[in-house]
C-alpha cells in the first residue's frame, strides 16, 4: 500500500513524539539572517482538502490513538482563521484522544491578529505555540531582520496567553555576537520579564550554509561570540529574569544544558553556569570541546 503525506521538514525537539500535520510549506516571512530553514522553499498555504486528507491517511496508519500532534511549517497562524479552525476540528473528529496541538507561530502574526480570532483556534483545539523571540534588543532584532520590534513581541505574546495558550518562547544565545551581548542579554530579560512566558527555550547561534549571517560570518562581517562570552550572556540574562517560567536548555547547540523553574531554581542555574565560566580559564580540554561545537553544521 502507498501513502501520499506531506511532513513538515521541522519541528522543535519537544515535538519529537508528535504525529507531523503540514498546513503551509516554508515561511512567510523568510528574512531573518540567522536562519536558513526555509530558504529554498517558496511559501504556500496548503488547501484544506489536501491536509484532511494528509489527516486521513495519518488515521489510516495510526488509529484513532494519538495524544499529540504538532502543525508546520513556520507559521501556521497565517492561514485564515476559519480554514485553521475547520482543520483543527477534523483533527479532533479522527483523533478524539488528543492532548496537545501545538504550532509555530510568529510573534508579529500574533501581534495583528484579532484576540477573537486567537480564541477561536484556542477553542477549536490549538493549545500551545512556539515563538521565535531570538532577542529583545530592538536594534539587534533590526539587524537581524526578524521583522518585528519588542513591544510587537511583548504584545503578541500576551494576547497569546489571553486568549488561553501555553506559550514557549525561543531565545537565540550568541546573537549579538562577542561585541553586543550585553545590550542582548539586558534587552532579552526585559522582553522575557514583561511576556512571563510558560516556556523559555534556550539555541546557542551556530551559523548554518544558505543563512545570510553564515555569509556575513565568512566575509569576516560577523564575529561569532566565544563559549566564554555565550556563558557570561546567559549568566546575565538569568540573573535579570524575573519570570515564572520554566527554562530550558532542550537543544544540540547549547554548551551547557541550563534548566529549572524559574524563579525557583535560580541560584542553582546560577551556579552551574559560573562553575563552568570558572573552568573554562584553565581546562584545555573543556575549551576544545567547546570550540568544536562552534563548527556544527546541519542543525
Ligand atoms: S526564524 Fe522563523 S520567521 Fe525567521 S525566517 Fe526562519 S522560519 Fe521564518
């Protein structure tokens, strides 16, 4: 027997036991010079007819036990409302015995659409979104085209949490490179503080072939921040969090695997990190290490 099925080509890794339904390909906005996701994809909405029947073929395999299904690509939210909504209870026909259904979704599409909107698709059976922040330094955020300014962050994820979902929030260590990290790490926990996301997950910046910042990196235009400084950022950046959130460091790029519930576990993040930033001065080896990891390719 053969199954036509469209998978979307990413997912974050909590999405790792989740059944993979496709509503768009690519990304509608595709700019940001970090990221080489989609950027030999052209954007299109997929018909709805065309993901039920994805939703079917999925049901023939599986039956009808699934608990978790995560929507790509890059940022679901940007198909009408009313098609989301009609996918999403089709979804919930088939598998009645769903908990989770998440989707990434951009800061700034929140940030237009209508709270009523946004609660249609909470209600509909949508429950959780991932958000690219990357940073809250509005300069860093220009530079980086990510296509919106903090208070367009901060607000779309507030109305995301009033209109009822669990949000997760993404943060980019390194950005700013070894010169801006402290305006990255001071502009980032104030966006953190003021959005008190759910989740706040943690990517160290390793740049990838086809990203515009890869190029800027080998042009010499772009120094990528040492594992010392990407530590002395982190530090500084959960020093200043004032969040009740839970931190998470669920990702390859990372030099250390920094986690707990904030404001609790605080003081013991805290710790791990400065151990390490006082290792690194004489272990050789630990340095070795991590520059390696600067060099990862295909993340
Ligand atoms: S980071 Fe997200 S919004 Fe930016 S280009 Fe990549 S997929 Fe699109």
């Amino acid at each position: 027997m053969s199954f036509s099925y469209d998978f979307p080509p990413y997912r974050p890794p909590s999405e790792a036991f989740s059944m993979l339904l496709r509503v768009t390909r690519g990304c509608p906005w595709n700019k940001c010079t970090f990221c080489s996701m989609y950027k030999m994809i052209r954007f299109e909405r997929r018909k709805v007819d065309e993901i039920k029947r994805d939703i079917d073929t999925a049901y023939s395999i599986y039956g009808k036990a699934i608990p978790r299904v995560f929507i790509g690509d890059s940022n679901s939210l940007i198909i009408k409302t009313k098609d989301f909504q009609d996918v999403l209870l089709y979804l919930y026909k088939k598998f009645p015995n769903l908990e989770r259904v998440t989707s990434y979704a951009r800061a700034k599409t929140l940030f237009k659409k209508p709270i009523d909107e946004l609660k249609i698709l909470r209600k509909a059976g949508l429950t959780r979104l991932h958000i690219g922040l990357e940073t809250g330094d509005a300069e860093l955020l220009a530079e980086i085209k990510k296509g919106a300014t903090p208070k367009e962050m901060i607000e779309g994820v507030k109305k995301a949490k009033q209109a009822g979902f669990e949000t997760s929030v993404y943060l980019l260590l390194g950005i700013g490179g070894n010169e801006k990290w402290q305006s990255h790490a001071k502009g980032s926990a104030y966006v953190l503080n003021k959005m008190d996301p759910d989740f706040i997950r943690v990517r160290t910046l390793i740049p990838q072939p086809y990203s515009p910042i890869y190029d800027q990196m080998e042009k010499g235009e772009f120094v990528l921040a040492s594992p010392e400084t990407v530590l002395k950022e982190e530090y500084m950046i959960i020093e200043r969090l004032n969040v009740h959130s839970l931190y998470l460091s669920d990702h390859v790029s990372n030099y250390l695997s920094v986690e707990g519930k904030l404001p609790e576990d605080k003081k013991r993040m805290l710790s791990s990190i400065k151990e390490v930033l006082d290792r690194l001065k004489e272990d050789e080896e630990l340095k070795r290490n991590f520059e390696m990891k600067r060099y990862l390719r295909n993340l």
